[in-house]
C-alpha cells in the first residue's frame, strides 16, 4: 500500500467516523436526565456495544489483539474515559457551540505532543488547514463565548487534551488495532458514574435518545476514529473532527433553536471549506500517485540506459 493510499484511507475513516458522531451534541442536549445519569448509560451501552463489534470483528482473536495494545492500549482506554466525561459534563453545563469550538484546539494539541513526545511533523499544507480551522471557529466562538457555567468550558477543554493524547497514543502503536480497549474506557465511566449516584433508569423518552446514540450511533463513530491514527498522524484525524462543530451545532440550531450569530456561520463556512479543499488536494495527489504508477514517465525510464 502506497503511502498516498494509505492517507486516503486514514482519512476516509476518519471522515465515516465525524459522520456517525455528528448527532452526539444533539442527543445530549436533547435529553433532560442528570450528567452523571447521562454518563452511566452513555458508558454502559457503549461497552456493551464495543465488546460486541470487537467480538465480530476477531472472535477467537479478541483476547490476543487486547493482549497485544499493552499498557499504551490501557491509556487509550482511560483517555477515552477522560474526553467523554469532559465532553458530556461539558454539554450539560454550557452551549453547544462553546463544547465544540474547544474541542476545535484537539489538532494543534495533538500536533504539539506529536512533536514534543514522538517526534513527529506535519507537512505545511496540514498546519496551514489547522490554522485556517482554528480561525474559523474562533469565529464560531465570539458570539457565544461567556454563555453557562465555566465548568463546562473547562471540561472541554480536558476533553480536547484527553482526546489529542488518545490518538496520539494509538498513532505510536500502528500494529495494533486500539479500537478493541475503547470497551474497558466505557466500563470504567460507567462505574465512575455509578459511584456517583448515576445507576438510574431514565424516562422511557430519555431512554429511547441514549439508546439511540450509544448503541447505534456512537460505537461506530468511536471505533472508526480511534483507528484512523493507524493511516494518518492524529493531528490530521483531530483535524477531521473540527466538521463536527459545524455539522453539530447546525442540528442542535435546527432541532433546539440554539441560534447561531453571524459569525459563527462565517466560522462554520471557513472550517467547512478548509477542509473540503484538504480533502479535494488529498484525493487529487491520490489520483496522480495512481497514475504514476500506472503510466511511468518513459522520460525517467530512458535515463537507465
């Protein structure tokens, strides 16, 4: 596999797994129960759908492919853990929009430990759709900035970091498929909630919106993102993310009236165009790398003779 395809395919399955995980902001604002509920259920039903995906996908190889993740795979499964509570806690205590615009800095976190930790770079083109995102939603961010409880802004933000060092962690470990320890992450929320106080049946509505997202939605969206840093650095799949916020905060407008300012439509066009043109520059030099193969300037052959 060439190192084109392979980008490719990271990108794909990063862009599959945004896809999946678009609803995720809505169907915790949607929900009236308490965070520590929310969180219980949330991290039960995803366990539950994780060991079954992973069963599928290796039967009798399950028990090897956990073995092989070791202790990296063990700190996936708690910084997993981490950015989920950050994530909800975050939802429930301020605007959708806040959540998402801070989670927007997971790329440059995650370009930061990469070269600080593992002495990883990126390619300029890649550092210039950073910051042309970062622009973008620090647009999206002036007009609601201020709004709910600042726990929320900080939860956030400890779900950005959790989340840039999960996948950075699985980036340094290719061989392994990550995505298998993401059911030990769910477990340990889940009896973190518990301790809590969140074993508690919600109302058959509530029940009906966290099934929905964390059975059919979420364990796929999760699954697909924690293996893309095995095709792509985890910048690039953090990168990926920043369509969440806009693809996010425009159902939660459309479903709960949380009106977006015009500059946070300005933000949401700037990152949404960045990264269609990332991707358009992506599949265009896959397509010139096939085609060099394919057809191999006879120039270049002549020059072996």
């Amino acid at each position: 596999m060439t190192v084109e395809t392979t980008r490719i395919k990271g990108l794909t399955i990063a862009a599959l797994g945004v896809l999946f995980i678009t609803p995720d902001a809505l169907l915790v604002k949607i929900t009236s129960v308490d965070p520590v509920v929310f969180v219980f259920w949330r991290g039960l039903l995803l366990a539950i759908s994780f060991y079954v995906i992973s069963w599928l996908r290796y039967r009798s190889r399950l028990v090897p492919e956990i073995r092989k993740c070791g202790w990296k795979g063990l700190f996936c499964a708690g910084a997993f853990a981490i950015s989920t509570l950050g994530f909800v806690v975050g939802m429930k205590n301020t605007a959708a929009g806040n959540v998402l615009v801070i989670l927007n800095t997971a790329p440059v976190i995650a370009a930061v430990i990469a070269w600080a930790v593992w002495k990883e770079t990126l390619p300029l083109r890649t550092w210039a759709i950073i910051l042309v995102c970062v622009t973008g939603a620090t647009f999206m961010a002036i007009g609601e900035w201020g709004k709910g409880n600042p726990l929320g802004l900080i939860m956030a933000f400890v779900a950005a970091t959790a989340l840039a060092s999960n996948l950075n962690m699985a980036r340094s470990k290719p061989d392994s498929d990550m995505s298998v320890m993401l059911m030990f992450g769910a477990l340990l929320l889940a009896a973190v909630a518990a301790l809590a106080g969140g074993a508690h049946i919600p109302s058959p509505r509530d029940s009906f919106f966290i099934a929905l997202l964390c059975l059919v939605f979420l364990p796929m969206a999760c699954i697909l993102i924690q293996i893309g840093p095995r095709y792509i650095p985890a910048a690039e799949v953090s990168l990926m993310l920043l369509l969440e916020t806009v693809l996010g905060s425009f159902l939660v407008w459309l479903f709960l009236g949380e009106v977006p300012p015009r500059l946070s439509l300005i933000g949401g066009v700037i990152v949404f165009s960045a990264l269609a043109v990332h991707g358009w520059v992506e599949v265009r030099r896959y397509r010139r790398s096939r085609t060099q193969l394919i057809n191999p300037d006879p120039a270049r052959e002549d020059t072996h003779y």
